[in-house]
C-alpha cells in the first residue's frame, strides 16, 4: 500500500483529526491470535474478517472461551496480532508505533467493560473528563464536553460523586459517558450488561442503541443476551476462533 511510504505519524494525525469520510470505520483481515500458554500454542481467532460501516451496531455471540475478548481486544489495539491486520476509518493500526497506538486508542477507540474500569476514588467528571484530558484538551473544555455528555445521559446529578458510590449501572453509564469524551470512531463493548440484572442492562443496552440510532454511533458489542443481539443491526455469530455465521436482523 502507498500509505506505508509516508511516515506514520503523518498518516495518524490525518486520521486523528477525523477527516476520514468512509463508509467502513473498521476492517479486519486475515485476523489471527495465537497464544503461547503453558498447556501449548491456542488458537484464539483464526482468519477473522469483518467490516462494519459507520453507524452499524453490531453485536457478537458466542461460546465462552471462542475469542470475542481477545477479538474486541485486538481492535482495540490493547493487544496486538499474531497475524492479519486491523483498519479503523482506513488506517492499518499496527504500522503505528506503540506510543503512537497508545494515542490512537485514546482518541479512537471507546471501551466499556463489563467492569466498569473506572478510577474509583475519583469523581464522576473526573473519570469521564480523563481521556480528553490526555488528549491535549483544555480543564475548561473538557469541563464543559463531559458534563453535556452526562446530563445527556441522565446523570450529570452524580458529577461530584465518587464512582465507588453509585450502583452497577450509574457506573456503566459513567463509563459510556467516559467512552465518548473524545469522539470515537468506534465504541466496543465486551459484555456490557453482563455485571448487571435484566432491567439495568436493558436500560444499558438501550443507550447504546440510541448512542446508534440518533447519534449515528458505531457500536461493536459482546453479549450473551439473544434477545439483546437481535436487537442490534447484524449478529456475528463466533465459534473457536472463527465467524460461523452473521444475521441481519
Ligand atoms: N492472555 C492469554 N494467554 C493465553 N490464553 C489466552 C489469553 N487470553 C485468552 N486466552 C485464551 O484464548 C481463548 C479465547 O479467550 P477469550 O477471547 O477471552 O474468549 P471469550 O471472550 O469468547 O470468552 C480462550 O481459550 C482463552 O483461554
Ligand atoms: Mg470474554
């Protein structure tokens, strides 16, 4: 590709200012992931091939153990592969350095985790303003972007309040609200609603729906929940490794 003549800096910055105006905001080729474990090599994804265009909300299935993690993982550059690449808006990931990677992830990437991973000891806009922080913006700004975020969410009340006070799914908002400080690209969810009973998850799941549906959010998340997937645009359907089917719902 001609993109690997320019230095990689150069092309991550273009794609940090988003002027990507594709349709596909993540590719995946060839994606593959081999664990090296005291029982021997595993397998845990095996030719992975997926594109998912701007907007879609799609959602991933699949037996415990058959790799979704490492999948959103991987995407998410929090590890890298063994072989095959990942495109987000266009842009081939690992040909970043990793200081490079670490930046991309921060201004592409939202992650929500079935944990929640929030600073616990921290305020609510404090953990949702980090990432902007990091990412170059003002106290003022970030100020001011986090707590449009939370009063869309329904939560800006909690703003001073420590996270460790709020329940599963104040938490998880705040983290979907912390996911979106920077603008992603791309939102990945491993098991979102998996912490949290029926109704709260639902509330969860909604949001991110919305997050799609309104906002025009891309949405990649994992679930056991069938009825919560078909919900979702298009279901990937894994096992060992490998996409055994997709449905269009
Ligand atoms: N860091 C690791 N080292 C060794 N094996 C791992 C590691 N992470 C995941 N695996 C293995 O890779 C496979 C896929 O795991 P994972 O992606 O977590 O599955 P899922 O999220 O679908 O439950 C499993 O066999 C798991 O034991
Ligand atoms: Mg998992």
């Amino acid at each position: 590709m001609s993109n690997n003549q320019q230095p990689s800096s150069t092309i991550y910055k273009e794609n940090v200012d988003h002027e990507y105006d594709g349709d596909i905001v993540l590719k995946t080729e060839h994606l593959t992931k081999v664990f090296d474990s005291l029982a021997g090599k595993i397998t845990a994804l095996s030719d992975i091939n997926l594109e998912i265009k701007k907007g879609e909300f799609v959602s991933i299935m699949g037996p415990s153990g058959c790799g979704k993690s490492t999948l959103l993982n991987i995407i998410g550059a929090l590890d890298k592969p063994t072989f095959g690449k990942v495109f987000i808006n266009g842009f081939d990931i690992f040909t970043l350095t990793d200081s490079e990677i670490a930046t991309m992830r921060n201004r592409l990437i939202g992650f929500v985790f079935q944990s929640y991973n929030l600073v616990n000891r921290s305020t609510v806009i404090k953990n949702v303003k980090l990432p902007a922080i990091i990412a170059g913006m003002s106290q003022s700004e970030a100020d001011f972007r986090a707590m449009k975020i939370l009063q869309a969410l329904g939560i800006a009340d909690k703003a001073k309040q420590k996270t460790i006070n709020l329940s599963g799914g104040q938490q998880q908002r705040v983290a979907i609200a912390r996911c979106l400080v920077n603008n992603p690209a791309i939102i990945l969810a491993d098991e979102p609603t998996g912490n949290l009973d029926t109704k709260t998850g639902a509330d969860i799941f909604d949001m991110l729906k919305i997050l799609s549906q309104k906002f025009g959010r891309t949405v990649l998340m994992v679930t056991h929940n069938p009825e919560l997937a078909e919900s979702t645009n298009r279901t990937i359907m894994m096992r060992d490794g490998k996409i055994e089917k997709e449905t269009v719902n």
